[in-house]
C-alpha cells in the first residue's frame, strides 16, 4: 500500500508539472526597465521664431479689436461720414504697417515653409496697407463733404480687408511642416 501511495503522489507531482505554462501571460503595463518614448523636443530656434510670427499677427488681430470697439458717436453729416471713412483707412494702414514692421524683423525661419509663409503674409498686409492708404489719401484731397468720394474709399475699405484673408490664424498657415507645428505648440504668442 505504501507504494500505490507513493506511486500515486509521484504521478500527481508529474501532472501538476506539466500544467506549469511556458512563459508568463503579458502584462498590460511597462515592466520598470522598459521606457515609455517621449514626444521630440521642439527645436528652441522653430519655437521662438513661430512665438515671433503668431505674435505679429496677433498683435494685428488684438489692435484691431480695441481699435473697432464702438466708442465714436454716429457721423450726422457727410463731412463726418468722409473724415470717419479717412479715419478707419488710416488705421488700417497703421495696423497692418506694424504687422509688416514685425514681420520683417523675424529672423530667417528654421524650416522653408516658414519663410514661404512669411513672404505670403508680408505680401497680403503690404497690399492691404497700400490700399488703405491710397484710398486715404484720395478721400483727403476731396473737397469736405463731396459725397462721391466716399464710394470709392469704401470699396478700398472692405477690399483691403479682404487682401487680408488667410491670415487669421498664423497657426493654421504652417500645418504643412511638423517641425513648426510642434514648436507652435510651445510658443507663447501662438497660443490663443
């Protein structure tokens, strides 16, 4: 009998050997030497140049919201209607003649696109800020009070703004290139 039982044991030992599985099951978390991979690190140079960039445009968008809150009293006659109309020319000249101060500053962008871009919105405010200030002058020397100037100086008005299409979101322009998307990610003045 001693030996059944032996026997018997010796066989339980065999199978619960056999049950043993290969490897361990997968764990679902990083084991502690395993790293979990980091994001790159944008480039200081990309991140200061788009902080530059979306700065400027910025700066346009922020002065012309100050500068279009309703704080003038409504012209009574065409003298005031022409010198309203002179003064919104002007200071989107000025506007846009600032914008195009901070752009030119910019040091040269660190990846192509960036300079592409930049040349592409220098041009779209410069050809704003011309308008504008054409259109100013024009409406200067017109006798005060001669309401068929005013037609032409707003037609220059919403034509220049429209020039500036496509340069609200300073972010948006540059998608095409992961460096500067990543470093508009750090930049303070891209930031909304």
């Amino acid at each position: 009998m001693k030996i059944a039982a032996a026997l018997f044991g010796a066989c339980l030992l065999l199978t619960a050997c056999e049950d043993t599985p290969e490897k361990p099951p997968e764990s679902h978390y990083p084991s502690p030497v395993e790293s979990i991979p980091r994001s790159p690190a944008a480039d200081p140079a990309a991140v200061r140049w788009m902080d530059g960039f979306c700065a400027a445009v910025r700066g346009y968008q922020e002065r012309t919201n100050r500068e279009a809150a309703p704080t003038r009293p409504t012209p009574s006659s065409v003298a005031e209607v022409q010198r309203a109309i002179s003064e919104e020319l002007g200071g989107l000249a000025d506007r846009t003649g600032e914008t195009i101060r901070k752009l030119t500053a910019l040091p040269a962008a660190p990846v192509p696109l960036g300079e592409t871009v930049r040349r592409a919105f220098i041009t779209k405010f410069t050809t704003a800020r011309d308008r504008a200030a054409g259109a100013k002058t024009a409406l200067d020397r017109a006798k005060p009070g001669n309401e068929a100037s005013q037609g032409p100086a707003f037609q220059a008005l919403d034509q220049a703004q429209l020039d500036l299409d496509g340069t609200y979101d300073p972010v948006g322009a540059v998608t095409a290139s992961p460096e500067l998307m990543l470093a508009a990610a750090g930049a303070p003045g891209c930031k909304s």
